[in-house]
C-alpha cells in the first residue's frame, strides 16, 4: 500500500469519507436496475460520476492510467499490452496531425495521450466527472501534451459541440456506461463529419451467456455492481444499434477470441504477476490491498468506507475473471463504422 495512494484516498474524502458515497451509488444503482430504462437514464450520470468518484484511485494504484483490457503476448509487459491496444484504434481510424478527435468517457486520460503522442492527433478528451478530468489535465501538462489534449465536462449523451465537430471518434470501455446504445450511438453519429468513422471497444455478453443459468446471472449482476454499468448487452444489440442510427458498419468482432496473443485479458485479475504493478492487480494483491485498508480504517488512517469499495471491485474483479474462462463476457467487441458522406 503506497503512502501516496493512502493519502489520495484521505484528501477526496470529507468527513463522513467514502461510506456515504458508497451507500448513495449502491442505492441508486439498485432503484434505477428495478425502475427500468427510462428512469435508468434520468439517473445514470449520478450513478456514473458516483462510481468514478469512489474507484478512480483505486483503479489508479491498481492498473495504472489506461482503464481498460488487452490480450498481451509471452514476453510483452502488461503496459505495453494496452498501449499496443490504444496504437490498434488509432490505426484503424487512420489517426494522424490535424485531425481533431473525440474520446468519449476518456477517464483520467491515460489512452487519449498514448494516442495522441502516437498519432499526433488533437484529443478532446469528453467526461463527466471532474475529479477525472482534473487528473487528466495534470497528467497532460506533465507529459507535454496539453497542445494536443483538450478536455470537455459533460455527459457524452449530450456533447457540447456542434454537429460534424470531428474527424473521428473512439471509445474504450466506456460507452457501456450509457443506458442504451441508440443513444450513445446517435450523439457519436452527431458529432462526426460526413465519411468520418467511429471505432470503440465494448462490454458484450457472448453467445455462451445463459440467461437461464443462475450461476452466468450472479457473474454479470457482479460485473454490473462493481462496474457501474446498469446493463450489459450482447453482440447483436449493439450491430444493431449502430445500423440502427445510421452507421455503415465496416468491421465487428470479438478480439478476445482472435488468434494471436496467448495471454487471455483477464490474466492480470487472476495471475500473481512478476512486477509490482502486475502484482497489485492480482487476485493476491488485490487481497493484500483489501485488509491493509481495513487495518488502515480502523486506524482512521484512510476514510471510512474504503474497505468496502475495495471489497465491491474485488468481488467484480472475481466475476469478470470467471466471465473471461468461461467465455461469457468480453470486455474489447471491437466495433468500426463510418458515417456515410
């Protein structure tokens, strides 16, 4: 447990620390799974900013800057790995100097200044929650980056921007966030130029995914809870949606099934790991994590409810590792359509 990480954890906290926050996001996220979609819209952005502002630092020590998957290959580092994941989209697009793009839900901005740095590109990075995107600022400050990083705060279901505003738009794991994928997909639509493209990876149940089979339901409502998602949807809804909006659709697969890298994108939840980072996402990191903080509460050294959210990402940690051998959860659908011109 690192000081730097304790003392984060300390100062985004009030008096009451994280158990009040942790209480309102559960209690949300329950009302707005039994109301149904359209409740589930009015809520989901404070149930979305709830959920960042209670995992954000712990994604943080735990998985670095760039909140998202890869399959990797023997011998390549867990970095590496998702920054060769970030370089596949941008080449996919065809990211390159004087182009302006989107990042939709671009977290804390580790991606969008890999592929900024990479494509030299203009990110504007879209996000709803502050505390993200104060990070996101400092870390492209510090990187040199800020002429090609730009940030806007708001809901990415309704963009400040006018219609055509980009060359391009991605996401990585972050339109699963929304409540409906029309929706999501239809402001992306919005915001490109004619002939522009959208790539993204998504969440997606597989076609081994029972809906009948008690055991596949406790896995996915893990995978919801501890994710913040309200919903996770299967590979055909979200082909759909994209047609559904208008989207000529280029490419659809699941990358998790593609021959090539040998080490699946749930290894790091399950494997001990040979670096400390890599150790830290462990199942046995995440554990040692989990009962320094509950010392560290009753020391009043972290916030109250620390302990508990740790506890809710371990146990989604647990779920999506399980979904991943399994094969009914892939967290990288790679998804590729163009507006027609």
């Amino acid at each position: 447990m690192t000081v730097r990480f304790s003392v984060s954890l300390k100062s985004r906290s009030g008096k009451s620390g994280a158990g009040s926050t942790v209480s309102e996001y559960e209690q949300r996220f329950k009302t707005a799974k039994r109301s149904g979609s359209e409740d589930s819209k009015d809520d989901c952005s404070r149930i979305v900013n709830l959920y960042y502002d209670l995992v954000t630092d712990f994604y943080e020590f735990g998985w670095g800057r760039s909140f998202h998957f890869a399959p990797r290959f023997a011998g390549e580092s867990f970095k590496a790995s998702l920054a060769r994941h970030e370089h596949y989209l941008a080449l996919k697009l065809g990211l390159g100097p004087g182009m302006v793009v989107a990042d939709l839900g671009c977290g804390i901005g580790g991606p969008m200044l890999e592929i900024a740095r990479f494509s030299g590109a203009r990110i504007v990075g879209v996000n709803s929650n502050a505390y993200q995107l104060e990070r996101a600022r400092k870390y492209a400050e510090e990187a040199d980056l800020a002429h090609l990083a730009e940030f806007m705060h708001c809901d990415f279901l309704d963009v400040d921007a006018p219609d055509g505003s980009f060359d391009a738009v991605y996401s990585i794991e972050a339109t699963c966030c929304a409540p409906d994928k029309v929706s999501i997909y239809g402001e992306v639509f919005r915001l490109l130029k004619p002939g522009a493209c959208f790539a993204a990876y998504e969440y997606c149940v597989t076609e081994r995914f029972d809906a009948q089979d008690p055991r596949h339901l406790e896995i996915k409502a893990d995978i919801e809870l501890g994710g913040g998602l309200l919903g996770i949807d299967d590979r055909q809804t979200v082909d759909d949606a994209l047609r559904t909006v208008g989207f000529e659709v280029l490419e659809t697969r699941d990358l998790s099934e593609q021959a090539g890298p040998s080490i699946p994108w749930y290894q790091p939840l399950v494997g001990s790991g040979v670096s400390l980072a890599s150790f830290r996402s462990s199942r046995i990191g995440r554990s040692v994590t989990h009962n320094s903080l509950r010392l560290m509460e009753a020391l009043r050294i972290v916030p109250r409810g620390s302990a508990r959210v740790s506890e809710m990402l371990n146990l989604c940690a647990m779920a999506m590792a399980e979904a991943g051998r399994l094969g009914i959860f892939t967290p990288m659908y790679f998804i590729h359509a163009r507006k027609p011109g």
